[in-house]
C-alpha cells in the first residue's frame, strides 16, 4: 500500500515495530518511525506517535488485531492513536477492518448487517466506532476487506492435506492484494469518505471447489471436506463500493485467478 502510495506521488510515514525494518521502509521512499502500539503508550512511543501524525493529511490505520485473548482490546490499542489524531489535526482517516464482523449465516452479507458502535461485541466494530462516529473532527471511510490472497499468500496451502473440513459448500469471500491497493488507494484519490465498505470478489466459489483446485494447482494434496455436512456461510456484498467508487476489480473471478 505504501509502496502504491509512493509510485503516486504522494508522500508516505509509516510505523514499524522492527528495528530492522527502518531502512528496508526508508529504502522504498517511506520515511520510517519506530512504533509499538499499547493502551497506554511509553513516552518515547508517544513522542514518536504525535511527530508521525504532524501534517499529515490522511491517516491509514492498518493494524492488525492480536489473535491472543490476553491481549488488550482492539479499540483500547488504538485509542491513543485516535487521541493523537485528534491532537495533530488529521484530516480523514481509512480504517482497514475485516469481513470478520459479520455472522457465519448462509446468507448475503451487506454493510448494515454490522453495526459500529462503541457498544458491540466485536472489538473490531469497537474500534470503528472509535474513528467513525459522525462527531469526530475527521472524515472516515472503513473499508471491511474479506480474506487475504496474492504473492506470499497462496490459497492453495491455506487447507491442503487437511482431514474432515467443515463446511464444503460455504461461499469463500477472498480479495486480492492487487485489489485491496488499488481500491485503498482509490478510495484516497477520490476522496470517497464517509462510507463504510465491503470489499471481496464478486466470485464466491463452494470452499470444496476453490480449495480443492487451488491445493492442484499448487501440486498439493487437496483437502477432504465433511461430505456430510451441508452448512452453509456467509457471502460477502461488495456492491456498494462498485457503485460509489471508480475502481475496476482486477480479480473478482476467484477460480480464474488460481
């Protein structure tokens, strides 16, 4: 995304929580901080945090949440960011969240069917809230992105050789790297805030059918789903995103793209 972003023209700070990472991210035209997010952040995080935030125009927050249960909440994790936002005067903000929002239920899954607020269950929703709320002195757009493929995650090894997996006829919700740039940089170029979006291939193949073709194209042993298990699953809309932004999806056909 920030390597996108450069190739544009635009000029791009961004954080690391690797040492080591400083000059592979300066090297690439981004000019790096040292950054570890916590609830309550050191004072030389939150000194850095506040001189990586000063003039800066938008704000792309793409932090991936911790998968450990003792871990402090998503939106506790990012509310000092939200306070140095606030400080710093930022003028809109993209908030990267997930399809994970959303029920496991066999049907069409659209955005009003997960609702932001400071109140939910999900500690995703949570922090959308926390950068969305219509009180907040920036714009917002979040963008809810359905699973990961692309170079260096091939859905070919996600479930090969797996035994007795669930759900062989549930509806895969998959969005390419080349996609999730090229709508989040779109997105910023348009200057399309306000919107809350899903974002996936208009494709859902059966899990069956995908993870099975695509551990053969790989030249590995395909997966065996519970034949006998006829649960359905959600399916990702992303309607609205294609209706309110200029961005044609390169690989909306999930098969073809193996």
């Amino acid at each position: 995304m920030a390597k996108a972003l450069v190739a544009q023209g635009y000029p791009v700070v961004g954080s690391t929580t690797t040492p080591s990472q400083l000059l592979t991210l300066r090297d690439t035209g981004i000019m790096p901080f040292l950054l570890r997010l916590a609830p309550t952040l050191t004072p030389t995080d939150a000194d850095t945090l506040h001189a990586m935030l000063t003039g800066v125009d938008v704000l792309i927050l793409n932090v991936p949440p911790r998968r450990s249960a003792t871990g402090p909440d998503y939106a506790a994790l990012l509310q000092p960011v939200y306070e140095a936002a606030e400080t710093c005067r930022i003028a809109a903000v993209l908030f990267v969240s997930s399809t994970s929002v959303y029920p496991d239920e066999p049907r069409p899954m659209r955005e009003q069917d997960a609702v932001a607020t400071a109140e939910a269950n999900s500690s995703m929703l949570r922090a959308e809230a926390l950068f969305a709320s219509p009180q907040r002195p920036w714009q917002t757009t979040v963008v809810r992105l359905g699973g990961l493929f692309g170079p260096g995650r091939l859905p070919g090894r996600f479930l090969a050789g797996r035994q007795d997996v669930a759900q062989p006829h549930a509806p895969v919700n998959l969005i390419h790297l080349t996609d999730c740039v090229g709508l989040l940089t779109s997105i910023i170029r348009q200057q399309a805030w306000g919107y809350t979006f899903n974002a996936c291939a208009a494709q859902h193949p059966s899990r069956a059918e995908f993870y099975t073709q695509a551990a053969r194209k790989l030249g590995l042993a395909a997966p065996a789903f519970q034949q006998a298990d006829t649960a359905g699953g959600k399916s990702i809309d992303s309607q609205l995103v294609r209706e309110k932004v200029a961005y044609e999806f390169q690989y909306d056909n999930l098969l073809a793209a193996l």
